[in-house]
C-alpha cells in the first residue's frame, strides 16, 4: 500500500512526522502521537 492511498484512506489531512515518538503534552504535539508509519493525522 502506497502512502497515498493510505492517506485517501482515512480521508484526514496527514503530517509527516520529525520524529517516530511523540510526547502527548499538550502544546508541544496538539495533533496526537504518531502512527506507526511515521504519519500523525493533523486536526484543524
């Protein structure tokens, strides 16, 4: 499965992660952790 059609699959607006793990504090990763993937979905 391609990135992209990973992304046409959740149909939300996806955001390459800098790093793999993400702290959850809120403010410094507003959006969530990262998927395993390295993708994080980004809420607007």
């Amino acid at each position: 499965m391609t990135v992209r059609e990973l992304l046409m699959k959740h149909r939300k607006p996806f955001r390459r992660c800098q790093n793999r793990v993400f702290s959850v504090r809120p403010g410094i990763n507003p959006e969530g952790t990262c998927l395993r993937s390295g993708w994080h979905p980004v809420q607007r």
